[in-house]
C-alpha cells in the first residue's frame, strides 16, 4: 500500500525563529515549523528557512505544517549572524529590491554600513535605493551633508529618496517604485522602518520605538522578519535593525567588482591581479587621487579587506 503525502505551496512571510507563517496558495496563513535535516545540510545559517522563500509543507492533524522543501532562490540577501561567528543570516529571500533606510542624525547611519550594505546587494544582484529618512529634523549643516551624499549615491547609480515618515514629504515617490514589487527594508534600529511603512500604507499599525536616551540609538521594535502586503500592491518585507554588517562569504580579490566606480577604473591597473592597495600602476587608487573616487568609499573599500569580520580568501 503506498501512501502518497499531500504537500502543499506557499511563501513564508514571517519568522519568528522556530515558527514560520506560510501563506499558501489559497491565501491561508499555516504556522509551520521546519524538518531537522534542514539543520544538517550544510547550511551554515542560523535561520535555514527565509522571509520570501517559496516553500512545500506538510500539514499535520492540528492544523500546523511541517516545511519539507525548499524552492531554489532567486536571490537573496546575507550577512554574517556575529563578529565571532561562522554562520550566516538570511535577511530576506526573492526580493525585487532592497531599500536601505539610513538617518543622517538621530541616529546617524555610518557610511561604512552603507557601504558593506551596497557591496552585498551587488554581490547577490539585488536593485537598491537608500531613503534617507527624517529629512524633517534636518537642520543647514545637515542638509548640505546629506545633499552632498544623494549627489554621490546617485552619480554611482544608486536611487536615493529624501522622505519624512513623520511629515509623509515625498512619501508618494516610494510609492510608485514600490508597486508590484516585493522589497526589503533594512537599516538601523531608530531610522524609522515601521513608521515609514506604517506612513506607506494607513491601514498597518506597526509598533514603533523611541531612541534610547543615552546613545540616541534605536531601540528593537521590530523582533523578527516579516512581509506585508501594501493596500496599492507591493509588498515589504520588514526586517528587525541591525547594528552592524558583517559581509559573509566573499572572495577578497571580489570585494572590488562591488563598487560601481571601482569597475570603470581596475581595468586600467598594470596587474591583473591588483589589490588597488600598494602596487605601483594602480588606476584606482589614481583615480582616488585625482578625486574621480570618494575617498571615504575608497576608506571603505579598505576597511573591508582587512576585516577579520568575515572570511576573506587570500589574493592570487
């Protein structure tokens, strides 16, 4: 007698750590829990299963499900779970775009985040804009920094918006880039994630935090991943604030590739195999001398390849 086990699709959109909401193709919401050979199969993340992953579960006789199989991905976005650690987090899984969300004060977003965030949408061919939010709160010294930001990002070709979640200023421009698209919002706790969602869409009511009185950093509202769906059809998948981020999985002499402007320059260099570091012809670090390259992006770019952060192979 074969018994044939019925599974079922759908699409994780929340997780929680050890309980995953599916909704299935039937638009109902299962809460599963996933098989322990995922734990096993090499994946060295602590979170094997994804917001956005397309899924097969079985369900059981109370109503929950056990996920059994995961799809290939599309995409996805990484980064190292700790300073010490060896494994990996999964952010969010077959995403249209990213939006990285960054505050010039209260709390200021540092350029080195911003910059590991982009290297690793790069890295996994993930579009991304960077909204800078709470543009209401700005004061002239502020604003002409952050003018001079926008001018950068976008000569790189990254999309910036300059928005107020509070005051709703240009909130209708996220809109139309938002719609029919599933995208990821990340960023710093306190840079006001839930409340820009929350401006996005009237009908959510997402918790949102003060700042820490000490350190004006965020405080965690948000304590696990999770998509919502836009009454004017997009999809958000909202993630809890990170701290800092740690590349994970990356090829040292790969690091370069990931900056735009690095890209137009490195084929000029008089080795193959340059480190756009120390060696003599380097058309980079040229171009970082004549100011055709940002400084702090380059600073950045070194940060990066000494940083014990994640594993790094060794040059050629």
């Amino acid at each position: 007698l074969i018994i044939r086990i019925l599974k079922e699709k759908g699409v994780v959109i929340k997780s929680t750590g050890s309980w995953y909401v599916v909704k299935t193709t039937k638009d109902e919401f299962v809460d599963c829990r996933i098989k322990g050979r995922f734990r096993i199969k090499g994946i060295r993340s602590t979170n094997p299963v994804a917001v956005g992953d397309k899924v097969r579960f079985i369900r059981t006789v109370d109503n929950t499900g056990v996920i059994s199989d995961i799809e290939e991905r599309e995409n996805y976005i990484i980064r190292k779970a700790t300073k010490l650690s060896k494994a990996s987090h999964i952010i969010a899984a077959n995403i249209d775009q990213a939006y990285l969300i960054v505050t010039m004060v209260k709390p200021r977003t540092s350029r080195g985040f911003i910059d590991r965030f982009l290297v690793t949408t790069e890295a996994y061919h993930v579009p991304c804009s960077i909204i800078f939010n709470k543009i209401d709160i700005y004061d002239k010294e502020t604003l002409e920094l952050h003018n001079n930001l926008v001018n950068l990002y976008t000569s790189l070709g990254y999309p910036c918006y300059s928005v107020s979640a509070i005051t709703g200023e240009n909130i209708d421009d996220l809109k139309d880039n938002l719609k029919g698209k599933t995208t990821l919002m990340s960023g710093h706790s306190g840079v006001g994630k839930s409340a820009l969602i929350n401006s996005l869409d009237g009908e959510l009511d997402l918790r949102t935090g003060d700042l820490s009185d000490v350190h004006e950093k965020g405080k965690h509202t948000t304590t696990f991943a999770e998509m919502f769906e836009l009454g004017f059809g997009a999809k958000i998948v909202d993630t809890p604030g990170v701290k800092e981020f740690g590349l994970f999985d990356f090829d040292r002499k790969e690091v370069a590739e990931r900056f735009p402007e690095f890209r137009n320059e490195m084929k000029h260099c008089k080795f193959s195999n340059c480190s756009h570091v120390h060696e003599p012809g380097c058309a980079v670090v040229e171009a970082v001398k004549e100011g055709r390259i940002d400084i702090v992006r380059y600073q950045n770019y070194i940060s990066i390849i000494n940083d014990d952060y994640f594993e790094l192979k060794e040059w050629d």
